[in-house]
C-alpha cells in the first residue's frame, strides 16, 4: 500500500484521528485514492454532492474536476478543516446531516459521492 502523504499531513497538521462515534474511517492509500479519481472522468453531471468529507480526500479530486461541489459535513473538527484546506469557489460546504437535509434542489443532473461513515 502506498500512503497518500498529502492526507496524512492533513490528519498530522490538525491533529486528527476517527472517532468511532461517527463511523470515521480515512482513506490514505494512494492508489485507490486515483482508482477513485480516475472514476470522476467519467462523471458528466455539472452537480457534485459528497457526503462525509472528512478532511477532503474525495473532495480535493472533486474540486479539482467539478465545477460545482456541495460537501456535507457534521462534525466541527473536520468542517474546520475543510474551510482552512479547501475555500476554492466551486466548493459549498453544509455544516449539517446529510440524512435530515433538504435535497429539494437535487435533480438528474446530480451526482453523489461518499466515502460513507461505518455508521450509515
């Protein structure tokens, strides 16, 4: 396995660990981190929703694609994490629970993505 060094020093400049509590798990090894990536070229919608950014493995190759990425979130380390690392303008962050939030603007042009917390 190779490791992402760009995510382990995210999780070192933070001081980050999972909490168990919300089902935390981090992805660090760098070659499925690019399997996921290369996946994203196949992608055709102009709307990107990730669920549980975490300190932003998915959404760093995200924002890098889209023009478009709304983040879910709910735990406040992290979210201070995002807003520090990724304040890119095509990257909307929503400090809430993706499972009670409004998805009324979610439409066909809508794609979902998400390294899902064990607890989902």
């Amino acid at each position: 396995m190779k490791i992402d060094n760009r995510v382990v020093e995210i999780l070192k400049k933070h001081d980050i660990s999972a909490k168990i509590s919300f089902g935390q798990n981090f992805l660090i090894d760098k070659e499925k981190i690019d399997a996921i990536y290369k996946i994203f070229d196949n992608i055709q919608s102009k709307k990107i929703i990730e669920i549980g950014c975490g300190v932003g493995t998915l959404t760093y190759g995200l924002i890098n694609k889209f023009s478009n990425v709304i983040g879910y979130e709910i735990e406040n380390k992290m979210i201070k994490v995002l807003k520090k690392e990724y304040n890119e303008k095509n990257f909307h962050l929503r400090e809430e629970d993706f499972l009670k939030a409004d998805l009324s603007y979610v439409d066909e042009n809508t794609f979902i993505v998400g390294n899902i917390p064990y607890n989902i």
